[in-house]
C-alpha cells in the first residue's frame, strides 16, 4: 500500500494544482469587460514596449553567436555556406520565442509577482474586494491578456534583429555577401516556421503573466513573502516555458 | 443587522477566534475593543469573507451573507489604510464613484470627503506613497465613506492621529451614524473614541466577547475595568462581591 500511496499522494496534488491554475488562467480569461481595453494598453506598455530593449539584445547576441557556432561546425562537413537558413529557422522556430520568453520571464514574472504580492501584503486586494471590484477582473485580467498579445510581437522582433545579428557577423568576419546572406536567409525559410514561433510567444506570454499572477495572489505575509512570491514565479515562468516549449515543438514537428 | 454565531478561526494551532457571537442592530454603532493581536482585524475579515472562519455563522439581515449584496453597500477602513499605490489619492476615494459617474464629479465628491476628514484639494493628487501614516489613514476613511454606505467598518480609525484630529475623526464617525443611519462596527484602543462613538461596545479576550454593553455602562463593567487595569467605579451588577 505505502509505495502506491507516496506515488499517489504527490499525482494528486499535482493535478489538483494543475486544476487550480488552469481555472485561474479560465477566469482571468474571461474577466474581460468594459475598461479592459485601457488596463490591457497599460500593461501591453508595461510587459511589452519596455521588454524591447532586452530582448533585442538577447536576440542580437544569439543570432550572432549561432552565425559563428555553425559557421565553424559547418565548416566540419563543408557545409559552412547553410549558415543565413540554418540561423534564420533556428532563431524563427526556436531560439527567439524561448530566448524571448526567457528574457520575458525575468523582467515580467518578477514585477507581476512583486506588484500583485505587495497588493496582497498590504490589503489592498482585500480593499478591491469591499469596493465591490473583482480582484480577477481588475488584476489578472488585463495582465494575461497583455502577455499574451505582446510576446508573439516581441518574438518577431527578436527574431528579426537575431538575423540580422547573424547576417552583421557573416557579412563582417565570415565573408560573405550581403545579398546573398539575405537571399539565403529567405530562401528556406517557410511561413510555418515563423507561425508556429509566433504562436509559441502567445503561449509563452501566457505562462509568464500566468504565473506572476499567481504567485503574487498567493504571497504570504510581509516583505518575504513577497520575495518568495517573486522566486516562484520566475522559476515555475521558466520551467513552464521549456516545458511547453518542448510539448509545442513535438504538437507542431513530429 | 449583523449576527455572529460561534464564529471560530484559527491559524495552525493557534486559536484566534473561539466562538465569537455577536450581533449589530441596523444603524446602531458597535465598538470593539480588545488587547492587541487577540483577533479583532481577524474578526472583520471573517465577517467580510476575506479570511474563511473554520466554523459559524455570519447572517446579514437575517440570511448568510451574501458578499456581492453586502459589499454593494459596505465601506471599510482597513488598519493599514491599505490604500491603492497606483491611483492618486482622489482616484482612491473615489474609486467606487467613478463606475458609474464622469471623473469630474466623482473628484468633487472625493474633494469634499477629503474635506470631512481634514485633508485639502492639495492632498488631492498626491500618491499614496507621498503621505504621512495619519494622512494615509484618512485618506483610507474618506474611501470608506465616500459613497454613503450602509454598513461601515473601521479598523483603529484614531490610531497615529494627534488627539486633536483623534476627537474630530471620533466626532465624524458619530456623526455619519447618527445623520445616515448607518450600521458601523469600529474598533479602537482608545476608551474616549469608545464614549463618542459607540452605542455598544464589546470586549474582545481570549478569543470570546468577554463584555458586550451599552457605552454608558461602560465604567461599571468590571471585565472593562480589568481590560483598561483599573477597579470598577462603581460596582457593577455582576460585581458585587
Ligand atoms: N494570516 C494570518 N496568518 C497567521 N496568523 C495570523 C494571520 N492573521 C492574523 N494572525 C494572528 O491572529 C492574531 C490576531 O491578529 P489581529 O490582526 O486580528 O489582531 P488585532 O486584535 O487586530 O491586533 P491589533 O490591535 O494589534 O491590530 C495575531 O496573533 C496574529 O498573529
Ligand atoms: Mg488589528
């Protein structure tokens, strides 16, 4: 009885735990109302328009790095002339939406944690709830959908400005032509390829904001629980990213 | 009407509430007071929901209250003001106003509530974090009245005032009692709040109402008497010997 029950107690929490967070997500969801319009343009400012600058670096630095990574590697099986078309899909498919997300974690997950937590520390979720306002509705709502409209724009910038980071370092020290770098780049590239990074980013822009609202609703009391809030989102936005990273890769390849 | 049966809470194993019964008559004002950290802000919130009560009862006009009902008319004061850091502090006044009436006259509103509690148009844009712990604390009651409400709950409402401002604050409450008929349950450390404020008031110890009377009868009460340290007045009915 006892192993099956030390293999049962842990599954149960955990998908009890799945059930809760994804009833979360449905309500937040759903709270959309009159006034979401405003308080979704201010988070779009928030998590989106000041993410850019990050995650063109992120993405400069990668598209660069992987220009010379398989510049080098290529040049194994002299193949090193795939370099435009191999960064182009590595950075479209997968570097850019999890690069992207990742960086997103970071700044969003931790500051949606921090600011809700504090809310919750501090009562001021409490004072929402005796003015008749629904914490989901004013909180979560506008945050998951901002998220999750925003990332899939800042992938394709990141994507982007990651080709282009490679086409600086095959133009400038690998030697080869400007127009054919970019030719190449486009020339194996397919609309899927750049679809399914882009619907990987709204996914991505869920389990951020998803999960910076749920820690921060959770905090526990005072400043350490908001420290703790803000570890546990970032760390579950992560995980969560590579997790449903791999699970959309298998849905969209295999 | 507000009615408590058997309210009991606790965090762990640590008892706060242990059978709370109580009841607040419609328009009557209601302070309670107690040593601190024996559960009265734990006591509001479970009345309000906001934390769930392990056992009892909480009937509002009769019936279990109904929270959407309840808080359509309800206004609080929390003991950390906890006032909105995002909003200045007229869009926190005026927070429940302006869904359903235009900016400008929900901000004349909140102006004049600012007002009633001592504060000028000047404090008016300020963010919260830009105001002393007394000013917050005002701010958070001209919130809690801002919309006329029916019911009314106030957490240490004097606390960090100046005894000046104190009586005007305690004149205030009492005065919205009286003029609105509203329902307030208010909870104070402070015995001369209780005397302005208060038609009842009930003693919070150990986890039980250990006194529950009318203000007037507050100096006989010898459970009150060992609350504030001192013996009785004059001997109470139930402290003959
Ligand atoms: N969320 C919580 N988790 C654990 N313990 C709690 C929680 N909230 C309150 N308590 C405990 O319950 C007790 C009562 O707290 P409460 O805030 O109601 O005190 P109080 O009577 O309002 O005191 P004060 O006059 O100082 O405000 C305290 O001992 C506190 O530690
Ligand atoms: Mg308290």
């Amino acid at each position: 009885m006892t192993p099956i029950r030390a293999i049962g107690r842990p599954a149960l929490a955990a998908t009890r735990a799945i059930g809760a967070v994804a009833l979360f997500a449905l309500r937040g969801l759903a709270g959309l109302g009159p006034g979401s319009g405003a308080a979704i343009a201010r988070q779009l400012v928030q998590i989106g328009w000041l993410s850019l600058p990050v995650v063109g670096l992120t993405a400069l630095f990668t598209g660069a790095a992987l220009a010379l990574q398989i510049h080098s590697g290529g040049a194994r099986f002299q193949a090193s002339d795939v370099v435009p078309a191999i960064v182009a899909i590595g950075m479209v498919r997968e570097l850019g939406p999890v690069l992207g997300g990742l960086m997103v974690a970071a700044r969003v997950a931790s500051a949606i944690a921090a600011e809700i937590g504090t809310m919750r520390v501090t009562e001021q979720i409490d004072a929402l709830v005796t003015l008749s306002a629904d914490p989901m509705r004013w909180l979560v709502t506008p945050r998951l959908w901002a998220g999750m409209l925003c990332v899939p724009v800042l992938v394709a910038v990141g994507d982007i400005i990651g080709i282009m980071g490679g086409w600086l370092v095959g133009t400038t020290s690998l030697g080869f032509n400007s127009a054919s770098y970019i030719a190449n780049s486009w020339a194996y590239l397919e609309a899927w390829d750049v679809t399914s990074g882009l619907i990987k980013g709204a996914v991505f822009g869920l389990v951020v904001t998803l999960s910076g609202c749920w820690f921060g609703m959770r905090a526990g009391r005072g400043a350490a629980g908001v420290g703790r809030a803000v570890t546990n989102a970032v760390v579950a936005a992560a995980v969560g990213i590579l997790a449903a990273n791999f699970v959309l890769t298998g849905l969209f390849f295999e | 009407m507000i009615t408590l049966r058997g309210l009991t809470k606790s965090f762990g194993d640590k008892p706060v509430l242990d059978g709370i019964d109580l009841s607040v008559a419609q328009g009557e004002s209601l302070c309670v007071i107690g040593q601190s950290g024996t559960g009265k802000s734990v006591l509001l919130r479970c009345i309000l929901g906001l934390a769930a009560p392990d056992a009892g009862q909480v009937l509002w006009q009769g019936a279990p209250l109904d929270r959407r009902r309840f808080m359509a008319q309800f206004g609080m004061l929390f003991q950390g003001a906890a006032l909105f850091d995002s909003l200045t502090v007229w869009q926190n006044v005026a927070f429940r106003l302006r869904q359903r009436m235009d900016d400008r006259r929900a901000r004349a509103i909140a102006l004049d509530k600012l007002a009633r509690v001592g504060l000028g148009p000047e404090v008016a844009d300020l963010m919260p974090a830009e105001l002393s712990g007394g000013m917050a604390k005002r701010v958070g009651l001209a919130r809690a009245i801002a919309d006329d409400p029916a019911v009314i709950f106030f957490d240490e409402p004097t606390t960090g005032l100046d005894p000046i401002r104190a009586r005007a604050i305690d004149a205030l409450i009492r005065g919205i009692v009286t003029e609105t008929g509203a329902t307030a349950i208010t909870i104070t450390h402070d015995m001369d709040s209780c005397r302005i404020i208060g038609d009842r008031v009930a003693l919070l110890a150990q986890g039980r109402i250990a006194h529950d009377g009318p203000v007037r009868d507050m100096d006989r009460a010898p459970a009150l008497a060992a609350f504030l340290g001192r013996v009785p007045l004059h001997g109470g009915p139930d402290a003959a010997s």
